[in-house]
C-alpha cells in the first residue's frame, strides 16, 4: 500500500483545485481480464481525462501463449504503477473520483483476482463506491462513448477470447443470438500465427497473431488456397473455427513438406496463407453477421430508423474485417460503428465508460462490495440462440470482394 499513500497524500493537496474545476462525474476504471492491465479516468461526457496501459504482450509472444500464473505475476507487478499513471495523468485526485468500476468477469481467474483485490484496496481507502464490470458489456458500450449508437442495437464482438452477437437493449440487457462452439477468432489467429512461426518473421515479431496476419495478407493472394466455410449447413449465428484452424495446419505441413522446409522456417507462401484464412474467418463472421440482421429485422428487434451494428473486440481492428462488415451492412440498411482500433483491444477506458453508464442508469452501484467474487466464466445476457437456429434464415448470396 506505500503507494496508494502516495496517492492519499496528493489527493489533500489536488482536492480544492479538483473540486473547483470539475462538477462532472468520473470514474477510474480497471481492467486485469487477460493479458493486459489497464486503467483510466473517463468523466460523465467521455472525455478520457488519464489512462495508462502495461501490455504483456511481448512476453506471451516468446512464451507461445498466455501463460495465467506469468500473466498474473505481471499485473501484480504492473497494476499500480498503471492505476498511478492514470490519475497522474488525469490531474484529479482520488477522492474526486464518483466511483471505481472493475472488470469482474468473464476471464483469467487469476488474472481478475489481482484487478479485484487492488481495487477493493483503493475502495476500501478512499471510500468510494464499486462498480462491478462484465468485460464483453464493456467492449459492446465503448462505442457510445465516442457518438451516441441508441439502444437498441446489434453488436458482434470477436476478440481472443470471444466470439458472439448479441442485442444490446441496455446498459445491462443484453440479448444472446449466437456465439463460438469452439475458439475465437482471435484465438484462432494467434494460434495460426504461431503455426506460421511469424515471431522469427523480421516484420512481424512485436505483433499479435492478428496484426501479424492482417500485415501480411495485404500482400497475399486469397485464391491460392482454398478454405471450407465453417458451418455453412447450420442456418444460425454460432461460430466455430478449430476446424479452420484444422484445415490451415493441414495446408501449412504439406507446404512444409513441399518445400523441405522445418517447422519455424517462414514458408514463401505465408502472405497467400494469411490472406485466405483472413479471408475465411471474416467471410463467416461476415455471414452470421448478415443472419443475426435478418433475423433481427423478423423478430423487430432493431428500430425501423437507423439500425445500427457495432463491432468490437480486439479482432474488430483488423481493415479487412471492418471493410467486409460494411458490405453486409450496406446492403441491409444498417449503419455500422467500431471504437478506433486502440478502443477495440482491451483497455481500461471502456471499463471507466462501462461504470459511467452503470452511474447514470443507477445500475450495479454498490457502496458495500464484501461479497463481490470475480465469475471466470459468465455469459452475456439473455441465450436466445435456440429461437435463432428454429428461425434457420438463409442468408442471401452477397459478393464479399472488398
Ligand atoms: O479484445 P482483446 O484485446 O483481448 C481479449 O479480450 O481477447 O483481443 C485480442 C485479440 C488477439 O487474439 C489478437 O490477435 C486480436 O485480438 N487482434 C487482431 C488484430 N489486432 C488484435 N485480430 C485481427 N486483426 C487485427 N488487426
Ligand atoms: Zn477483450
């Protein structure tokens, strides 16, 4: 705690000048879910008045994946130093603050323990009220700091660890229209990637499995492989791609063997391969995008004016993804919204937003947080994938060609 005095000690000499100038609401929201800590001070209009990201990225890259006891190591290692910066930056104190909202759930136990006794700590101190903060409500929200996306609205949120499309009704109501069987395509990405032996490529070692196959399927050529459509005979709004991952494995040991090369030698087909499992796992979130609208439309559950999809998540930076998804939207009179590509990966703006709206809702404001427990798994609203799959919409054939 020396250093949570320190901030004690600053807030008596911040709080007149702090109260003087800001009437607004604010909250410092954190977020230990994965592999990132993150923290931020975000006012009731959305200004971002101090944030602070430690990424752990480069560690997991070396490691071949997140590893939970290193990733928790590290956020107990970071999380101070990142809350710290994050006030610093804002110019308030902590007793200024309305509130502090922490993710809870879903994610790395390990990782949400550490997000969660730091943050009872600051609660505990500084007497502040606590916001408990699910991470996919948060990533589905961020948007509505930036412009305004009513409710309700479409949102499909693809990342490393989730893969789902939902009706966001409200702050906390959320509709569950499908989502992965297997893993995420981010995950999926990662895993290809690290198949590909991209971090001995000179130009893609510091990026993520998505970035790296992003970078380099601007050069390839899609048609050089072809990829089965996962899923194609399952007229719903779930995903799978393991068995995309399977068939890509498959392509990667036959070239490997073609062209005599080992397992963490870059293949000269590598820009080929990532373009086309790029392709293939933006056409299927492309076409159970395109179901979840229709079936939206049928079951009026978007408004007749301005239908909005938003798409967020880590996965959702990716161009391509963006561009396909705006065909779709196009054609179906949809407007469609995504954070900037740094709101989309995991931070810990979205989480202040997310207590922001939580504040102003009245929602899941708790001024005794004793039996808060951080949940690892927890799904997202209500699970209507059943009345999804007895629809069975077919989906129009639509030209994906960005
Ligand atoms: O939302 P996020 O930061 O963390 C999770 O909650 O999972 O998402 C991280 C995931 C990683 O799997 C990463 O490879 C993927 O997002 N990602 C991308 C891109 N940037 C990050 N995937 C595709 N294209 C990108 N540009
Ligand atoms: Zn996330």
């Amino acid at each position: 705690m020396v250093r949570a005095q320190g901030l004690c000690a600053r807030a008596v000499s911040g709080w007149a000048r702090g109260a003087a100038q800001c009437s607004a609401r604010l909250v410092l929201g954190i977020d230990t879910s994965c592999d990132d800590t993150g923290a931020a001070v975000v006012d009731e209009t959305g200004n971002i008045l101090g944030e602070a990201l430690h990424s752990q990225k480069g560690t997991h890259l070396k490691a071949g994946g997140i590893i939970p006891t290193v990733a928790q190591k590290l956020h107990k290692e970071h999380i101070e130093n990142v809350v710290q910066e994050a006030i610093d930056k804002s110019g308030v104190s902590p007793c200024e603050l309305t509130a502090i909202a922490t993710t809870i759930k879903p994610g790395l136990a390990l990782s949400l323990k550490v997000g969660l006794e730091y943050s009872l700590k600051l609660i505990e101190q500084y007497k502040k009220p606590f916001i408990p903060i699910h991470h996919m409500e948060a990533h589905a929200l961020t948007v509505r700091m930036l412009h305004m996306v009513e409710f309700p609205f479409l949102v499909l949120l693809v990342s490393g660890g989730h893969s789902l499309l939902a009706v966001a009704r409200g702050v906390s109501d959320f509709l569950l229209l499908g989502q992965t069987l297997d893993e995420a395509p981010g995950d999926t990405l990662d895993k290809v990637a690290r198949r590909l032996s991209l971090k001995n490529h000179p130009a893609c070692h510091t990026m993520s499995g998505g970035e790296a196959i992003e970078y380099l399927a601007e050069m390839g050529n899609r048609m050089q492989f072809e990829l089965t459509q996962p899923m194609s005979q399952h007229l719903d709004c779930d995903f799978s791609f393991a068995g995309l991952r399977n068939q890509v494995n498959q392509i990667i040991i036959k070239k490997e063997r073609e062209e005599g090369f080992q397992m963490g030698q870059i293949l000269p087909c590598v820009n080929d391969i990532a373009a086309a499992v790029q392709h293939t796992v933006t056409a299927h979130l492309a076409k159970r995008t395109h179901r979840a609208i229709l079936f939206c439309k049928k079951e009026g559950l978007l408004p007749q004016s301005n239908p909005a999809l938003v798409v967020s998540g880590g996965v959702a930076s990716n161009e391509y993804v963006r561009k396909v998804l705006s065909i779709v939207t196009e054609a179906n009179g949809l407007s469609l919204h995504c954070p900037p590509p740094k709101l989309c990966t995991d931070n810990g703006i979205m989480i202040a937003w997310n207590g922001i709206e939580k504040l102003r809702a009245g929602i899941d404001v708790i001024h005794n947080p004793k039996g808060i427990r951080y949940e690892p798994k927890a799904p997202l609203g209500i699970d209507f994938s059943e009345q999804v799959k007895i629809a069975a919409l077919k989906v129009p054939y639509l030209k994906l060609k960005t």
